[in-house]
C-alpha cells in the first residue's frame, strides 16, 4: 500500500469535492479527518510519485484549496507527515497520536497521555515507539497500548472507500457588495464553478449532457423573476470548462440583451442533470485529434443553442425514390451509403415551380429558358404502399446560357416542373 | 540633411522577404492548377459552382468542412454521388429569416479553429462583413469558398473564379476573373 495523502485546513469545507476529484487518479479514495486520501500503490505504471505530486498540487490550485501533500505506506504516516511536512515519521510530533488511533476521525481521547508524554520529554513518535509496551500499558491502559500497536503496525488499518455523490452540484455566493449584474463578471465566477464541476465529473468518469444554471437575485421589490433558470441541452457530451464556457457566454449574453438581470445575483448554482459515461483516454502527444473533436463539438453545440438544432446537420442518405426525400438531418456521423440512381442535381428547389413549355423554350412567371439540349425520361413512380401513384417522367435540360436543369412532367397532369438545378 | 531611402533600401534594411507575402499556402486541385488559396476567400460564381467545390471536396476527405446557406437549396445526396463523404461536411441552413446571424456563424466556425474549409453560399453585399470574414479566414488559416450567382464589386477575395462551359469540350471549366 502506497497512500498519498492530502491535509486540509480546519475550514475547509470542499473535502467531497477534492475526493471526487481524485478518483480520477485513483479508484481507491477515502475521506479522512481534514483529510483526503490516495491509493497509489498500484498506479506506478501510470505515473510516478514526483508526477502524482505535482498533478494533485495543480488540483489543488484549480479548486482553490490550500492543503499539504505527502506520500507514506500508511493512512496516518502520510496525513501525518502532510501536516506537519516533516521529512521522517521518527519526527512527527506526538500531537498527530490521535491520528494513529483512527485517521477517519478527530478523537479527544488521548489528550491527557499526550500531555503526559510531553512532560516527560517525549515529543516525537520516535521516542514514543522506544518505550517498553508495559510501561505504556501501566501509564496510560488499553487506550494508550491501542495506539501504541497502531503506531508500530499503521498499515493494518484498512481504507474506507469513498462512494461518490451520484448529483454534480455546485453553488457560489456571491458577496453584495459586489452588486454582480453584468455578463462578464458573471462568467468570471462561472468559470470558477465550471472548473469545479468539470474536475467532478472528469473524477467520476462523466460527460454532461445537461446542466442547469440557477440565479438567486436580491429580491428587491420590483424583480418580477428572483430565481431564473436556463437548462442547457448539449448535443455532445461536455467535460471542459473551455468548452463550456463558450456555450454558457453566447446563451446568457442574447438572453441579457433582451432581458438584463433586474437585480444584483446572491448565488449561483449549477447542477449536472443528465451524464454520460466518458472514454477516459489519456492525451495523445503525437498528434492533436482529441482537441480537434472537442472544438469542433464545442462549435455545434454552440450553433445549435443559437440557431436550433434543425439548423445545424449531417445529411445522410435515406432510401426512398422521391428525390426530395433522398435525405434526412442528423447530427451524429453519417453512415454512407452508395446509391445506384443516376446523378442528381446539386440543387434542389423545396417547392417545385410549375413551368410551361413554349416551342424550343421553357417559361415561368418570372424567367425564359432557351433549350438546346435535353436528356431523359427517368421515370420515377411515387411510393404506392404509402398511397402516392404519383408518376414522374424527369429530364436534364442544357440551356443557352449554360445552365443545367432537372425538370419533370406529371404523368397523370402533364403539368411541368423545375425541381432541380445542377449548378 | 540625409537623402530619403528608396523602397528597395528600406527593404533591404528591415530583412524584407518577398515570399512571405507573395507565396500563399494552397490546397492542391485537380481542376484548377495553381490551387485554391490558405487563409483567404476564393470567390465562385456561374452554372456548376456547386459542383465544382464538390469535386474539390472530394479530392480533401481528410479536412473538415462547414458549409453555410443563407436559405438551404443544396441537394446534400448530389455531393455523396460526386464522392464527398458525408460525415466530412457540416451543414447550416441559417433560413432568410435569420439572415443576420449568417457572418456570426462563419466567424464562430473560423474562430474554433475546427474547420479547414467553409464553404458560403450567399449573396451578400456589405463590404466590411466581406473584410472581417477575410480577416477571420486568414487567422484560421482556413479556406473560405464563396458561392455567389454574381462577383461581389470589392477585391477583397484573393482568387476569383467563374465557371463556364467550353464551347468546344462543352465542359465546364473554371475561368480566372482576378487572382493576387
């Protein structure tokens, strides 16, 4: 067993977040009494121990928490040596005892044998450890002998998993005499909470794929909307704040332009409604594909949010033989499929526009056509299984000024269309 | 007093280096020989524009396109019968009801860095929209295909082309209007 262990301040309330954070270093995480800890024994083909140390250091930034890192064979050795950032566990003072006893839990049971060790001169484990267990047991009974065992055998005490919170949630209060009503200031503090929600869900193994945003306003008399809300609907599964923050600035800067906040924000909150499992790779050096996706997914998600998700698409092949039905939107990864129709117009018109032959010319309300070439018929017949008998006899025209035009006569009418242009 | 320099001393003097301006990356392209230019907009106009940025298309299946319409008339199976692969273009129809929201789009798409190749069908008129979506293609150092019915007045674009069809082939076949 090889634990890392980080020591927290005594106010620090973040502890669930850091350790949900963690997992993604280690499945093996556990909370302990200001303390986080690491299984990292069983990791050294990922990373060493200089590397470990240095990514929880960054993590430990990114959240904003100040706490201290060491890495020892046991729970307590290491929140010990964290906390008191001695170099050897013969140095640790006899204060961290209480730690030995049970590193999940604060205990004020050896208070009094502390103070009595430390009366005798004795101030570090080291010393402690010399005495003879029957002194130990004599002075200070079962309590003092317990510790004395969990001293000199800490690698018995086992590790408590921790279980991560199924709900990503993440809040922020914000200060009123900070009056925050404008855009930027607000995606500055966003960003804050983003950072925090993406290292949870990077932690837990999760994408989002909806989140909801909460603003608690001041409720001053004339806010009609104290607490308003925006979902946020991703087509892609979202991780990063840099690509999260994007979608949150367009949404919210076209919503503050037609309806500003009426009143300063209290609080933020940001809850994960829908995830997804992610793939979990580690970066590739060798080549930039991974960042390529992720821009190139941030992108869709934004144009989708702005101009709606009917806007923005892949086109895939459809089987059918009405030409206007020959596709259909969607925006995962289309699957080609070779088609064994003639070649079709590169454009094609929504609504056909009825057209009148006129000797060697083609006419409509608005334009003439000289014809000087003509191929066809393709004969194609509606779709009878969903009562269409529609049929269609289509023809390739070549006009006098260089144009390429696909035009059909209904059979049964014999009304001429322009549907298509081969531009 | 010293005589002013003349154009070449003071190029001498700064280290210019002519190829940095005059050289412009290309993709290559079969049907038009001297490439289609990196990091500018390259104008299309006449009967088989479509076509003729299909079969470019075709010959880049590693670069990823974006294609913007101001009110969509492309027949997207008409590309995959002229080898375009399908998971190789994104399509956005604006619609002429949200026609304003046509240069944010481009710009959004150049700026992500995601896109090698827009493709614009649109026959806008504002020149300073022409220079910022210039500006944007150039620093994504992508290439911006602008389908229009008419050349645009301005110089902006770097390579202007028009198809017509040969009299003698009758094929059709890209004519240069201007290139710098």
């Amino acid at each position: 067993m090889r634990i890392l262990a980080i020591a927290l301040p005594p106010s620090e309330t973040q502890q669930e977040i850091l350790a949900e954070a963690c997992l993604r270093f280690s499945p093996l995480v556990s909370l302990g009494a200001q303390a986080v800890f690491v299984e990292i024994g069983r990791c050294h083909l990922l990373y060493s121990e200089d590397s470990i140390r240095a990514r929880t250091q960054v993590l430990l930034s990114r959240l904003g928490i100040a706490g201290r890192i060491a890495i020892a064979d046991d729970l307590a050795t290491a929140v010990s040596l964290a906390r008191t950032q001695k170099k050897h566990r013969d140095q640790i003072p006899v204060e961290c005892l209480p730690t030995y006893l049970s590193p999940y839990e604060t205990t004020d049971l050896l208070d009094e044998m502390i103070a009595s060790l430390k009366r005798l001169g004795i101030g570090e484990l080291g010393a402690f450890l010399a005495l003879p267990r029957r002194s130990i047991a004599a002075r200070f009974g079962k309590i003092g002998l317990f510790c004395r065992e969990n001293c000199e055998f800490p690698e018995r005490v086992p590790l408590r998993p921790f279980q991560a919170k199924s709900r990503i949630e993440e809040s922020e209060r914000i200060d009123e005499s900070y009056a925050l009503i404008e855009l930027e200031p607000l995606l500055f503090v966003l960003k804050k909470i983003l950072d925090r929600v993406s290292l949870r869900l990077r932690g837990t193994g999760k994408l989002a794929l909806r989140m909801k945003l909460s603003l608690s306003l001041t409720p001053h008399s004339h806010v009609t909307e104290p607490r308003p809300v925006f979902d946020f609907v991703f087509p892609f599964p979202q991780g990063s704040t840099n690509s999260l923050i994007p979608l949150f600035r367009d949404r919210l800067d076209s919503l503050f332009q037609r309806h500003p906040l009426e009143s300063p924000i209290q609080e933020i909150r940001i809850e994960v409604l829908e995830t997804v499992p992610s793939q979990g790779a580690q970066k590739n050096f060798f080549h930039r594909k991974e960042e390529e996706l992720e821009s190139y997914r941030g992108i869709v998600a934004r144009l989708t949010d702005r101009l709606g998700y009917s806007r923005v698409f892949h086109a895939e092949t459809v089987e059918s033989y009405i030409p206007e039905r020959g596709w259909k939107k969607t925006l995962s990864p289309p699957v080609p499929r070779p088609t064994p129709l003639p070649e079709r117009p590169t454009r094609i018109l929504k609504t056909p526009i009825p057209i009148h032959p006129i000797d060697e010319y083609f006419q409509t309300k608005h334009r003439r056509w000289k014809v000087i070439e003509m191929q066809g018929p393709e004969r194609i017949r509606g779709e009878w299984w969903m009562n269409e008998s529609e049929e269609r006899d289509y023809y390739r025209i070549i006009t006098d000024g260089g144009e390429d035009l696909w035009i059909y006569e209904n059979r049964e009418t014999g009304a001429t269309y322009l549907q298509g242009v081969y531009d | 007093m010293k005589s002013p320099l003349t154009l070449q001393e003071l190029k001498e003097r700064f280290g210019y280096r002519s190829e940095l301006f005059e050289k412009r990356e290309r993709f290559s392209f079969s049907r038009w020989e001297t490439g289609i230019p990196k990091g500018a907009i390259t104008e299309i106009t006449g009967p088989g524009k479509t076509a003729f940025v299909a079969d470019f298309l075709k010959e880049r299946p590693d670069e990823r396109v974006i294609w913007i319409e101001e009110s969509f008339s492309l027949f997207p199976l008409a590309l995959e019968q002229r080898g375009v692969a399908p998971e190789q273009v994104l399509f956005v129809d604006i619609g002429r009801e949200n026609s304003r929201e046509l240069e944010w789009t481009l710009l959004q798409a150049l700026r992500s860095q995601a896109f090698s190749i827009a493709v614009l069908y649109s026959e806008f008129e504002d020149s300073r929209m022409l220079r910022r979506i210039q500006l944007a293609t150039e620093s994504a150092h992508a290439a911006t295909l602008w389908l229009r019915s008419t050349p645009h007045a301005s110089q902006t674009s770097a390579l202007s082309l028009r198809i017509e069809r040969d009299p003698v082939t009758d094929e059709r076949r890209p004519i240069r209007l201007r290139e710098r």
